[in-house]
C-alpha cells in the first residue's frame, strides 16, 4: 500500500513541474491605438474628452453651443510606441472628413474618423430689431438693420445670413457679422464699422429679399423682407485741391452708402472750358478715368467735376482750392 501512495505522489509531483514549467503566449495587445483625444481650446481651462469607438474606429466630440468654438484644437494620446502620422492641427467644427492614422511601433495602422457633434439649443427664433418700411428699405453698400434673437451665445462668427430674391431666387450671401451682444433684452446681432465688406453686397440686384438666418444648426426666414432699391449714385475724392497727371488713370471711388451706377459721362471743367475725360472701366464701387490729352497743365482754381449718370441727375463737385494739372 506504502508503495501505491508513493508512486501516486510521484505522478502528482510530475503533473505539476509540468504544469508550471508550460508557458503559452498570450495575444498582443492592439497597440496602434487612440487612448485619449482632448479638446483644450476651452475657457476657465474646461476640457471636453472625445468618446472613442475602436471597434468603429472613430472618435465623437460633443460640442455644447454656448462655447462658440468655430475651431478645436486637440491634444492626442496613442498606444505605447504608436504615433499619429499626420501633424496635429486645429480642426473646423463644420469639419466632415477629418481622419486620423495611428501607426504602431510594429508597423500596423489603424485610420480612426473624427465626428464632431454640435449641440444646439431646441428652437431659434429672431426679428428685426425695427420693422419699419424705412428700416428695412435699403441699397446696395448700405448697412442691414439690426437682429434680435435667441441666439443663446455672443460669438457673431457662428451666425449666417442669406438675402434670397423673391423674384429670382438669387442667394447673395452677407459678410459674416462682427457684433452680437447680449443684453436685458437678449441678443442682438449687427453689422459695425463702415468698411463695405460689412455692407449689404455692392453689386446686389434691386428687389425684394427674403432674409434667411441661420444659427448653430437652426436656418429661418424672417418674417419680415428687406427691399432693395438703388439710390441716387454719389463719388468721393478730396474737395481741398487736386493734383492729377495726364499720363496716369485716376481712380474714382463710390461714396459711402453710395454706388456707382451706369455712369455715362465724366466732365472736368477748367477756366470755364469743358474737358470730357474718358471713362475707362467701372464697378459699383469705382471707376478709372483718363484725362485727355488737350486738358492744359498748370494751377487752377475752382476746377469743377461733373459725374452724369443714366437715368440719374448729375454729381457735381467743385474743388474748394488750387488744383495742379502736370503730364506725368
């Protein structure tokens, strides 16, 4: 019996050396991986952390709407070795094709697609400031009355406006708009400055324009239209005494609020002679003449500029002090 309980040892021994000196290998780990992927361009140092899919391959960044992020700018972490092989760069959050490619240190890949989804407010709604028939006649280089809104943010940047022709159907789409504040009253969004590319188009068609808003992902039509019309054509240039070359084109600019319409005829009087001069070439915001080549050189006073223009009255601008006429 002592021999059966020993030989019954033995072989227990036996099976278990065996057991412990087996070794199997254990998959690898992926290691072409995106761990974490972090937007960091937030205010009060706020993060937002992208859920990451690898059985998809793709990464989905909710982006709340009070943020007003046009831009994220990410910070990436990877596997143990891997790297991205593409720069880092800030992504457009109307981004729809952004990709990244995570390389391993043993040479697989793996291509995760970026999502990036913008959480809107539930509704939108908006108005003219003031709906009077003369708020909301204007012209062409004029300023678009003022927008008050449940825009629910104050970045100007985010918002989209869109004159459509009610006749033609024509879209002419606004410059991005550079104010939208926020107030006792809400919000309000409106067009600063002077320069004309915050004015209503200079090359728009008279009509009436429906005017569609458009505001993180809500796209209305106001209720009230905006009418075009064209108004008398005006120029700028000094009033405080000229100096022109016979030999170089002069340059005629629209006045402000204004524009340049079929001009047909542009007359510089000198000493009582009239002078035609010859219009070369013109936009709605300018114009390029040449002087002709009898108009005399020297000083003048009182040199007199007469602008004619289809279907318009004259412009007629009369210089306040001496004027100098040379040949180049």
């Amino acid at each position: 019996m002592k021999r059966v309980y020993t030989f019954i040892s033995i072989l227990f021994l036996g099976l278990l050396f065996s057991n412990c000196t087996k070794t199997e290998d254990l998959p690898l780990l992926p290691s072409d991986k995106i761990l974490e992927y972090k937007v960091t361009n937030l205010p009060n140092d706020d993060v937002i952390y992208g859920a990451i899919d690898n059985n998809e391959n793709t990464i989905t960044v909710y982006l709340p709407y009070y943020y007003g992020l046009l831009v994220i700018d990410p910070t990436i972490q990877v596997s143990s070795g891997a790297k991205i092989t593409e720069e880092i760069l800030p992504v457009k959050t109307d981004e729809k094709d952004k990709t990244y490619t995570v390389k391993s240190a043993t040479g697989t890949t793996r291509t995760y697609k970026l999502k990036i989804e913008l959480q809107s407010t539930s509704s939108f709604e908006a108005t003219f400031a003031s709906t009077s028939s003369i708020a909301l006649t204007q012209g062409p280089g004029t300023k678009l009355p003022a927008i008050n809104g449940t825009f629910m943010h104050t970045n100007s940047s985010l918002v989209s406006i869109v004159l459509i022709n009610q006749e033609t159907k024509q879209r002419v789409q606004m410059p991005t708009p550079n104010s939208l504040k926020a107030s006792s009253l809400g919000y309000q969004l409106t067009y600063t400055g002077t320069e004309r590319e915050n004015l209503i188009p200079s090359d728009i068609i008279a009509g009436t324009y429906d005017v569609e808003v458009t505001n993180l992902n809500h796209t209305i039509i106001l209720a009230n239209p905006l009418k075009i019309t064209y108004r008398q054509p005006d120029v700028t240039f000094t009033l405080l005494g000229l100096t022109l070359a016979k030999n170089t084109d002069w340059t005629i600019k629209a006045n402000l609020n204004k524009v340049i319409l079929d001009p047909t005829e542009v007359i510089m009087t000198l000493n009582g002679k009239d002078y035609p001069l010859t219009i070369k070439s013109h936009t709605r915001t300018e114009m390029q003449v040449s002087l002709p080549a009898n108009l005399p050189t020297g000083s003048f006073e009182n040199v007199q500029i007469k602008f004619q223009f289809k279907d318009w009255p004259d412009v007629v601008k009369t210089q306040l002090y001496t004027s100098t006429i040379t040949e180049s």
